[in-house]
C-alpha cells in the first residue's frame, strides 16, 4: 500500500534508529518494573523519589536517538516531519482549550499522559492521511 524506494543510506539510517530506539526503550521497560518494585518497598523521601525516576534515563535515551535520527534525515523528510508534528501540535492544543471549558463545569482535569496520547494518536492519523493523499496523486 505505502510502497516507496528508499535510499541505501535511508536504509541504513532506519537500522541505526531502530538499534538505538529499540535498546532505549528495553532498557527502559526493565528499568520501570525494577523500579515500581523496589519503589514500592522503600520508605517515602528522596531515595524513593530517585528510584522511581530511573526509568527517565533509558528514556533520555530514546529521546536521544530520535534527535540523531531527525538530524540524519534529508530536508524533505525533515519538513515533511515537522509539519505533521505542527498540525497535531494545533489540534491537540485546539483539543485542551475546549476540553477546559468542560472542567469548568466538573469535568475531570487530563493527565499529561493522556495529552500525549491525544497528540500522539493525531499525528499518527495526521500521518496517514498525508500518506493516503499521496498514494492518490
């Protein structure tokens, strides 16, 4: 359906992505169990506070690799990227400005967690309709 030709380079450049991302993110799913586990044991103060946050640095580390993997990609993918990332931007913010008239009248307030999946789930619908459009020209 999405079928493109992609450069050796592109390739190559995918693998290294997928490398870094992938060792990040198992590092980082074994770093949060170990950490719930031992936070949960450990008396309330700073040492519990730094434990259950260990699980930040396997993920500076996937936030790393996808700033080396947008540093490698050509201008038209770059561009291409970022106005994905402006469109859901706008619509995740357009979303958090009504959704807060609704608190106003007791609606429960959104985690950042769920902001991120709302704007994660447009770019991803973003995205595919960008691709869709250019399947069809």
């Amino acid at each position: 359906m999405f079928k493109q030709d992609y450069s050796k380079k592109d390739r190559a450049d995918a693998k290294i992505y997928l490398n870094e991302l992938g060792v990040s993110m198992v590092l980082y799913i074994v770093t949060l169990f170990v950490s719930i586990y031992f936070g949960k044991k450990t008396e309330p103060g700073l040492i519990q506070n730094l434990i259950v946050m260990t699980p930040t640095i396997p993920a500076f580390g996937a936030l790393w690799a996808i700033i080396r993997s947008f540093k490698r990609m050509d201008e038209y993918m770059r561009i291409s990227l970022l106005e994905v990332m402006a469109i859901a931007g706008g619509c995740t913010a357009f979303f958090n400005f009504s959704y807060g008239f609704l608190e106003g009248i007791g609606f429960p307030r959104l985690s950042g967690f769920a902001n991120y999946g709302i704007f994660m789930g447009v770019w991803l619908l973003v995205q595919c309709g960008r691709k869709l459009m250019m399947e069809r020209e």
